[in-house]
C-alpha cells in the first residue's frame, strides 16, 4: 500500500501548476546563500524544488481541488488496493509549516505555508 500511495504521489505531481512550483522555490531559494561552485548548494536547490513541487500537490487551485483531486478524476483504479490508496492520499494532507516563535513550554507558533494562517501548536 505504502508503494502505491508513493508511486500515486509522485504521479500527481503532474497535475501540479509548475510555474506556481518554480515561484515558490525561488523564494525560498532567494534567501539562500548559493554558490554555483559549492556541491551543497545543488543539493539545497533540488530540496527547495522538491519540497515546492510536495506542497503543490496538496495545495488546493483556486477551484478548491488539489493535484491529488486531478489524478483521481483521471485515474480508474484497477483493483481494490489501487482505489484504497487513492482514497487514502486524497484524504492526507501536507502542510510546511514556518515557526515563527518558541516558548520555553514548548508552545510553538507557526504559520501555514499553504494556507498563510498561524496557529499554536505544542
């Protein structure tokens, strides 16, 4: 099951609007301190570009549907195990979360990188 929702995962990020992808790791990549001769700094572009291309997947259009949404209007499952893992990667959400404070309770405040909303979290 965990292979199937995988391989659906990555599938739907066809359906993802890639110019909304590219904005979004450019501005997180634009506060990076990226030198072309550094190894690491690939390294950090493609997690900046993968990490994008996962909150596209879930971020609901302005329609309200998410890329997932669009694979499984596209895709009939063929058996019971493809439609269970369908179900179940609609039903998940992914959310990048930016702290924006700490307290010594443990009590966190973050803001939804998807969504812009901040809430508390502990």
């Amino acid at each position: 099951m965990q292979k199937l929702i995988a391989e659906f995962g990555i599938e739907a990020m066809t359906f993802t609007a890639k110019p909304k992808v590219e904005d979004t790791a450019h501005q997180w990549l634009a506060r990076a301190n990226l030198n072309p001769d550094d190894p690491h700094s690939a390294d950090t572009v493609a997690q900046a570009l993968m990490l994008a291309f996962e909150l596209a997947t879930f971020a609901p259009s302005l329609s309200g549907s998410t890329a997932i949404d669009r694979l499984v209007r596209q895709r009939e499952p063929s058996n019971g195990e493809e439609g269970a893992a369908l179900e179940a990667l609609q039903q998940a959400s992914f959310r990048l979360l930016r702290i924006r404070s700490f307290d010594r309770d443990g009590v966190l405040l973050v803001e939804d990188l998807a969504t812009g909303r901040t809430c508390v979290d502990s």
